[in-house]
C-alpha cells in the first residue's frame, strides 16, 4: 500500500467511524426523549389520575391526554425509525426531507399546543373578552402560518448529508423564532397585566400566584429552548435529536404541569371550602379550564 492510499484508507475509516459516532449518538438520544416522557407520567401518576381520569370531561382533559400520549407515541415511533430505516446510509435527499418535516411538524404541534394553553389561561383573566379572544387567536395563527411558511421555503435550501443531518443557509429561521418571542412575549404581558387581581380575595391570590409562576418558567423556558435551537441551526449541522427530539418531549411535560397545576388549585379550593359561597370578586375558572 502506498502512502497516499493509506492516507486514504486512514481518512475514509476516520470518517465511517465519525458517521457510526454520530448514529449511535442520535439514536440514544432520541431513546432518552422517550425515556423522559415515560419518567414524568409516572412521576404525575397519582395526580393525573386524580385530576385527569376522574375528572368530567373538559377541554383542558382532552388536550392533556393528546399533548401526553401523542408525544409518546410519536417520540417512540421515531425511534423505531432511527434505529431502523435511518440507521442504513447514505440516507437520500427525499427520504431526509420527508423525515425533517414529519419532526418539525411534531414539535410545532407542541409549540402551539403550550401556546394554547397558555392562551385559554389568558382569555380567562380577561373574563373571556371577545377583544382579547380575536387578538389572542389572530397571534396564533399568525405563528403557525409562519412555521408552515418557513418550512415549505426550508425543502428548497437546506440540504443534508448522508446521515440526515440539515445545513441552513437562510435567515427565515430567525423571522421564525421572532415570532416566537412576540408570541411568548404577548401572553407574558397580559398575564402580568392582571397581577393585581389577587388582591382582590384569598382565592384570586391562589389562582393569579400560579398563573404567574406557571406563566413565567413557560415564557423563561420557550425563550430559552428557541434561543439555543436558532442559532445551533444556523451555526452548525442540524441533528434531528437535537432539535427536535428533546425539544418536544420538554414542550409535552411542560404543557401537562402547567394543566395539572391549574386542576390541582381548582380541586384544593373546592377541598378547603366546599359549602362557603364565592367571593363575587374571584376569578372563576371557565368550563374550558375546569370549572363548573
């Protein structure tokens, strides 16, 4: 062998082993989001049982168990993939286009579900305003016709190399996580605008400190999570597991505590005053987020 066909040899087998480093590194990855959903359902296995299964039916119930096992389902089905269909390269341009935005997809569906919800929580400070209900939908679906826009513009940048990892080379992801931060901005602000509400009763107090809690590490939290995707995206190759993966079980688990934490006030009240009458000064929870 001569010296340039080791030198060949030594480059390719360096390379093989940095491609098998980086499959085995996704794949676990990818093991550990699922992991992580099935470690929170049953560490809140006694309180969904108590606040979701045997709670009438609402449409915070719903969502809770479409947001929990939905992500599950999907996580888990994503692994399968990875371990099988993807574990094979050189993967194809097409078969890794399908395969990004199947996963982004599935992270915008939990991206706006928490924005949702946190959204309805907002629409009920403002006893249902119909002002606020349009501005908050108009947001909305501002947001995700944003999502839809940059991925569609996505399949005719980006590229991929033989293991499905993307490079961007456009700044229409920046103009989306602007619209995220407005997003997040929005319901931050008009949460912490009703702040005074709480000292209008105990009750008010209760609710309105839970609200604010909640809505806070969700604002800190989307912020933050978008902060390092964005750029890591821009910067380097994108590895699906990365974006993607952890991303939405995070954004599952999250949505879940904030809607335990709204059933878990709401049955503590009902516990520590059954027969006392409400306050005509209290915010009550509308049907849609629990209430009577």
């Amino acid at each position: 062998m001569t010296v340039n066909q080791a030198s060949v040899h030594d480059g390719a087998t360096s390379f093989n082993e940095e491609i098998a480093q980086a499959l085995y590194m996704q794949e676990w990855s990818s093991l550990g989001a699922v992991v992580l959903i099935i470690w929170d359902m049953l560490l809140m296995f006694n309180v969904e049982y108590i606040h979701i299964w045997r709670t009438p039916s609402f449409a915070l119930k719903w969502i809770y168990i479409f947001t929990r096992y939905s992500a599950l389902l999907f996580q888990s089905a994503s692994y399968y993939i990875l371990t099988h269909a993807l574990s094979r390269p050189p993967i194809s341009a097409s078969i890794c286009s399908v395969w990004s935005i199947v996963q982004f997809a599935g992270t915008q569906t939990m991206t706006a579900v928490i924005e949702g919800v946190l959204m309805l929580r907002v629409y009920a400070l403002y006893s249902k305003s119909t002002a606020v209900g349009w501005l908050l939908a108009t947001v909305f679906l501002i947001q995700r016709v944003i999502a839809v826009v940059v991925a569609i513009r996505g399949q005719t940048y980006v590229r991929f190399d033989e293991i499905c990892r993307a490079w961007n080379e456009s700044n229409d992801i920046f103009i989306f996580g602007a619209g995220i931060l407005l997003t997040q901005v929005i319901i931050w602000v008009m949460t912490f605008n009703k702040r005074n509400v709480r000292k209008e009763s105990r009750s008010n107090a209760r609710f309105m400190s839970m609200f604010l809690r909640d809505g806070a590490w969700a604002f800190g939290g989307v912020i933050i999570l978008y902060s390092v995707m964005l750029p890591y995206s821009f910067l380097v190759e994108i590895s699906q597991h990365v974006v993607y993966s952890w991303p939405l079980s995070l954004l599952s688990i999250a949505t879940c505590r904030i809607i335990i934490n709204i059933q878990g006030l709401k049955g503590a009240a009902n516990a520590n005053a059954p027969s006392i009458p409400r306050d005509p000064e209290d915010v009550e929870l509308p049907e849609f987020l629990g209430g009577s």
